[in-house]
C-alpha cells in the first residue's frame, strides 16, 4: 500500500490542503485517508476552526509543538489498536 497516505503526511500537508495549493492526486489521498481516519478528521476540524477563529493560517497556529503533540497521540493510539 505505498500510495497510502499515513497520519504524519496528512499533517504535513494538511496547510497545502486548507489552503487549496494542494496538488490533485494529494488532495485524493488526502481525502481517502480522512475517510478511514477518526483522528485525521479531528485534527482537520480543529484546524479549520482555528483558521475561522484567527482568520488565517500563520506559523503560530500550527506549531511544531502541537504537530509533534498530535503525532505522539496517533502513535499510542496506534499501538493500543
Ligand atoms: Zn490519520
């Protein structure tokens, strides 16, 4: 399954998305993967909100911090599945 999309590149791409410069077989995978991923889809609302909150997408809504958060989240949850 190497054209899956995993939780790490969703997140990566996930401004790309949100900010429709995403290219188009991304945009399917990304969208595949959000289909089968509770957590993804989650963290998608979450950013749109952020986004309909603050107006934009800047460095400081989506920081390293919160994306590493996010990751070691999916990790665990991952391992108990
Ligand atoms: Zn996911």
């Amino acid at each position: 399954m190497n054209d899956a999309m995993t939780c790490r590149d969703l997140v990566e791409l996930v401004t790309d998305y949100l900010e429709e410069t995403i290219g188009a077989t991304d945009r399917a995978r990304f969208e595949q993967h959000l289909q089968g991923c509770e957590q993804c889809s989650i963290y998608l609302s979450q950013m749109r909100l952020t986004i309909r909150l603050t107006g934009r997408l800047t460095e400081e809504t989506i920081s390293e911090e919160a994306a590493d958060e996010l990751l070691h989240a999916f990790r665990s949850w991952k391992q108990r599945a």
